[in-house]
C-alpha cells in the first residue's frame, strides 16, 4: 500500500498545484480580453480534452503530469483573424501581459493562504517546546538551559510549538550576536548560534545547538510489532522487556533504539524479560537507508505512557481573523525565507545539496499523505509557495523571466529585441537544465546513498 501512496499523493498534489497556477494565468487573461485557446494540466499528448466556454477553449489533461501550460493566441504562433488581433497576447500592453504572467504565482500564494487559514481555523495540533537535557559543551548547555524548560519566545519571536523553535533558528542562524531566549518559569538565557550553520553536517538547527525535544522516560518494553517484522519472526511479544543487548545492559528504550540502528545487518543477542523469567533471543537487523546512512531496523515499537505524551501536546487555535492573518504571516515568512535560502545557495553561505527535486519531493507528499490529512495540506501549501517564488525569479524561460522582459519594455519604450530573447532562453534553459541536474543528484544521493 505504501509504494502505491507515494505517487499517488505525489500526482495528486502536483496536479492541484500546476491546476491553480495555471488557472491564475487563465484568469488573468479573461480578465483582460485574451482569448485563452488551451488549458493543458501536463505536457505531450492530451488523454483528455474538452472544450468549454464562449470561446470553446480546448480543456485538457495530458500524459506527462509534470507541469501545465495556458496557449493563448498570439500572432508570433500563429495567423490571427483580423477581427481578434486585439484579442492576441502581443498586441496587450506591458501591464496587461505582466498582469496575465504574474497571476500564476500569485496564485499559487493565494493557495498555500487559504490553506493554512483552512488548518488554522481547524486546529493545528503540535509539540509543546519543553526541552530535553541538553548534551555536554553544546550552545544550549552553556546557555544553562536544562530538562523540562519550556521555551516562550526566541530573539522575540513567540514560541508557541517545537516546530517554531525550528522555524526561529532557521530565521536567525547563523548570528554573530547571541539569541535571547525567554522560558515559562520567568527565566532568560542567551544561546550562541554563531557556530550554527544550514545544511551541514547530518543533524538539523535545534541539535546543533544542543536543543533536543523533552524525552519521557521510556522503559524498553515492546508495545508494538509491525505485521512480518524480523522482530515478530524472531518471537518478540508485546510486553517483552529488553533488559540487555549482547550483555550491554538497556535501561531505556532509546537505548535499545541505538543498540538496533548502529548494527544493521549485524546479529544480536537480546535478553528478554517475560512473565518475570529471563531468556536470550537472536535477531538480525534489517540494513535501511536512511539519507546518506545505512540503519538497523526491526520493526518494533514502544510502550507509551498515554498520559505523558497527551502532556506534551497542544492544540493551536486561532479565530476567523486570527487564523487569516496567521495563515498570511506563513505564507509571507516561507516566502521570504525560500528567497533567503535561494541568496545563500548563490552566495556559498549554504550547500547545494539541500536542494531538492521531484523524487524528493515525492517521497515527502507520501509521507505527509500517510501521516493525515493535515499533514498532506500543509504540504501543499508549503509546496506552493515554494513554487509560486520560483517561477518568480527573473530567469527566462519562468514567468519570472517574462516579468522582466516586460518591465523593461515599460522602462525603454520598447519591446526586447529578439536576439536579447533568444540568448536569454538559452541562458534559462542552461540555468535550469543546471539546476535539475543538481536536484536529481541530491535527490539520488539523499534517497539511495551517495
């Protein structure tokens, strides 16, 4: 079930995507006197295709599924009737055109705006900020912050759940000065980010800091097997208690957690505890790839402690306004911080391997899809933005490349001269062949190891 959610989730969200950018640019174009002759989810030749409208635009669905396309009529295409050339897209004026090019973006931001306020209104659950211990000479252990602290606010910024303190940190690291962080109890302490840096090394913003999630305790007693697991077949039972791994005694589940990662494909030797008698039990590790690392896994899991976990949770709810403003806020910092990322990839200040392509982001929509509902929107919305600021960008070939060209047509007078067009599809085309050439290496390397 789960190889058939994956591209599933992956096609289903892509086609909403690609639908309502291109609807924005439909739109736009109706809304200035364009006759609109296609409206194409998918590129190749149409599975689907009817014709709707007063000017029976052709309605398609074709076979490759990976983007879309509005064919407006446009006398640099085609001949154009005498008695619709002021219908044709070349004969609209530079506002009109940027207008019709910048609705597909914008559209797309309007979308990831109405889905969040959508999750806002609903209740967005979440992890309440409350922190492990944190390790030894990390940034959050000299900041003197300890086990079951609770953040309020980094550098200013409310913290309302555990993914904003990932959000601050991302937002404010790297910085020379030191971030103040102000907790539930009335305390203040000042963490150092400088050494903090985005994409590098195999742990996120929080753990480079020292900032771990609040861990109840866990004993390491089996709560769950997962259906034809090496655990099931070895003859663990739910209830078991592992007391030691190959004699290494295992007084939390974390521990055993370790002990099963760090030996994929290596035998083990698991005392367990049942029905108050003692015996040893052998298993083998399944060998997973995780990123760039290669795990042990057995398909097992934890006894929970309902009323502790229930603990660490909330609920965010926000009011009609609340939740539109919150929902604008989202979209407007994401936006902003895509730019910012895109700048420091450009500048050096950030890896090129966190860039991601379309197998990536596959693997995200399943994921999301499999974890609910919720999940699967805000990753819409998050891959909307993501894909309304890079159509933005003023490179030709994107609608952004375009937005250019026509404002620079308003500045000169006049339109591009076609040599400066042609060389600049040619640059975009390059920058852009460059830029999937990257992602698909990422992509590569994160899902099957380098």
């Amino acid at each position: 079930m789960h190889i058939l959610t994956t591209p599933l989730a992956f096609v289903c969200a892509l086609g909403i995507l690609v639908t309502i950018h291109e609807f924005g640019h439909y739109l736009a174009a109706r809304w200035v006197g364009v006759k609109v002759l296609r409206f194409s989810v998918g590129f190749g030749k149409p599975l689907i295709t009817c014709y709707w409208g007063s000017d029976a635009t052709a309605w398609s669905i074709a076979v490759i599924p990976l983007g879309g396309f509005v064919k407006m009529l446009d006398e640099r295409e085609g001949p154009v009737a005498a008695s619709e050339t002021s219908r044709a897209f070349n004969r609209q004026t530079p506002a009109a055109r940027i207008a019709i090019v910048a609705a597909g973006p914008i559209a797309n931001l309007f979308l990831a705006v109405l889905l969040y306020w959508a999750l806002f209104l609903h209740g967005v659950p979440a992890i309440k900020p409350i922190l492990a211990e944190p390790p030894a000479a990390t940034a959050a252990a000299y900041a003197g912050l300890h086990r079951g602290d609770e953040i309020r606010s980094i550098a200013e910024e409310p913290v309302r759940s555990w993914a904003d303190v990932n959000w601050a940190l991302l937002r404010h690291t790297p910085s020379s000065l030191p971030l103040q962080i102000k907790l539930a109890d009335g305390r203040s302490a000042r963490l150092d980010t400088e050494n903090i840096r985005i994409g590098e090394g195999k742990t996120d913003l929080a753990e480079q800091a020292g900032l771990r999630l609040f861990d109840p305790p866990m004993p390491p007693r089996i709560g769950q097997l997962l259906p034809n697991s090496i655990a099931l077949h070895a003859g663990l039972q739910v209830g078991d208690t592992i007391t030691a791994i190959d004699g290494v005694p295992i007084r939390q589940w974390p521990d055993f957690v370790q002990a099963v990662r760090s030996h994929p494909g290596r035998r083990l030797m698991l005392t367990v505890q049942r029905d108050g008698r003692l015996f040893n039990l052998g298993l083998v590790p399944a060998a997973i790839r995780d990123q760039q690392l290669t795990i042990g896994k057995i398909g097992a899991g934890p006894e929970f402690d309902e009323h502790t976990f229930r603990g660490m949770l909330t609920e965010l709810h926000y009011s009609f306004v609340g939740a539109f403003d919150e929902a604008v806020v989202k979209t407007w910092e994401t936006a902003a911080l895509n730019l910012s990322m895109m700048g420091r990839m450009l500048t050096g200040d950030l890896s090129w391997h966190n860039l991601s392509g379309p197998l990536t982001i596959a693997d995200y929509a399943g994921q999301s899809a499999r974890s609910g509902w919720m999940t699967f929107i805000g990753f819409i919305a998050t891959v909307s933005i993501s894909l309304g600021v890079l159509n933005l960008l003023p490179i030709p070939l994107l609608d952004g490349g375009h937005l250019m060209y026509y404002i620079v047509e308003i500045i000169r007078g006049a339109p591009v001269s076609e040599r400066i067009m042609m060389l600049g599809q040619r640059f975009g085309l390059a920058a852009l062949l460059t830029l999937m050439l990257f992602a698909f290496y990422n992509d590569i390397t994160r899902l099957f190891g380098s």
